[in-house]
C-alpha cells in the first residue's frame, strides 16, 4: 500500500541510469554488470526493496549472481553514498532516490514509505546550527510508528 503511489517509465529509468554511470565514474567506482542491475531494480521501485527482493529481480537478467552478491554490491553502493540505507535494523530495506525525501517507517512491519515535500517548499534544517559540524551533504529525515495496514489489522484481531 502506497498511498504516493508512482511508477517509473522506462524514460526516467534511463535518465537515472544516466546519472548512475556519471555518479560512479565521479567516484571512481568501477561500473560492473552487478552493479548496474542491482542499482536498476532500486531504481526502478518505489517499494524501498530488501536485499531478497532486489535479488529476485536482479536474477532475472544475471541469472548466475548470488544473494551474496547482491548483499555485497548493496553494501558498496552503499559506501559510495549511491543509494541509503532505510527501515528497521532487522530489515534493511535500500532507496536509491536521492532527491530530498523523507520515509515514514512501521516498526511492525518494517514497511518504508516515502513523504515527498510539496514542490519547492525548502528542507526546514536549522542550518546555522546544522553547519557548525560540517557541509551538509543529504538529509535524512525519518517518521517511525505504526502504519495505517497495522492499525487496522490490529483492530480487527481485537474485534474478533
Ligand atoms: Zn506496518
Ligand atoms: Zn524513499
């Protein structure tokens, strides 16, 4: 259930896709096939898919790579700051969106959903306090509770 619902066009894709290989060659991270996949199928979703599912889509077009694999190129992606890290600590879930978004995230299903800001309505950062520490690089705002699915799966468990 995602109540912003969007998908992406194949055209999006590929322009992100784009911007992946200039994203790499920027930081000296070797394009591989692995990676390319593996950063397509986070492209490409909204859902903020767990190692298992961007596995399940990676197999389809490299048919020989590993859940391993995928955990470790997930992982690389990772440092080289091309896609972050969301959800509950048992459940990483990944999102290569790097346009400014927060994630609202159920502590009871691990499910991450994306708030998006209103078109051109700025990040609120308390940015003199904020830059005191350094140049602010990404924001990473996170709304945790219990998602409407939960609530209402609750309530139905007590009405029974
Ligand atoms: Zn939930
Ligand atoms: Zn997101």
């Amino acid at each position: 259930m995602q109540p912003t619902s969007i998908a992406y066009t194949s055209q999006q894709v590929d322009l992100y896709m784009d911007e992946f290989k200039k994203m790499c060659q920027e930081r000296n991270l070797r394009i591989t096939r692995q990676r390319t996949e593996v950063f397509r199928a986070l492209i490409s979703s909204i859902e903020h898919p767990g190692a298992e599912a961007v596995f399940e889509v990676v197999r389809r077009t490299l048919p020989n790579i590993s859940l391993d694999t995928v955990y470790r190129t997930l992982a690389s992606l990772e440092e080289a700051g091309l896609i972050t890290r969301v959800g509950i600590s048992n459940q990483a879930r990944y999102d290569a969106h790097t346009e400014p978004h927060y994630h609202f995230v159920c502590t009871q299903c691990g499910e991450v959903y994306d708030i998006f800001l209103p078109e051109g309505e700025p990040v609120a950062i308390p940015s003199e306090d904020v830059e005191k520490f350094g140049k602010v690089m990404a924001v990473n705002l996170q709304f945790r509770g219990v998602c409407t699915h939960c609530q209402e799966t609750a309530k139905d468990c007590k009405n029974q």
